[in-house]
C-alpha cells in the first residue's frame, strides 16, 4: 500500500512559522536528552521544499448566505 502524502500550500511568511515552530519543538527535545532525528528531517524537507506557482481560490465557506 502507498503512503499517503499531503501538500501543503504555504506563503514565506506561513513557512516560517512552521520552520520556527519545529525548531522550538527540536529545542525542547534536546532539553529532554530525546532524539530529534524525525525534527532535523521535517525540518529539512519544510526548508527546502520546492516552490511553485498556484492560483489561490478563497472559500465563501463562512460568509452568510
């Protein structure tokens, strides 16, 4: 069975807040003496994942009707 993947659309700004939030999250687990071999890797993969152009289409989800 194939592992399911997510993609996730982040702008400069949302990527460097999940770049902050795991390197808090790795701090913490070197203050505990825990691994943080699966933090490095996200923490790569966030850093250097590829960009691309996409058209962003606003939900009207919470407007009233």
């Amino acid at each position: 069975m194939k592992e399911e993947r997510y993609h996730l659309a982040l702008d400069k700004y949302d990527k460097n807040i999940v770049l902050n939030a795991l390197n808090t999250l790795r701090t913490q687990q070197i203050q505990e003496e825990r691994p943080t071999d699966p933090v490095d890797e996200l923490i790569s993969t966030v850093a250097h994942a590829p960009t691309k152009r996409v058209k962003v289409v606003h939900c009207r989800c919470n407007e009233e009707r």
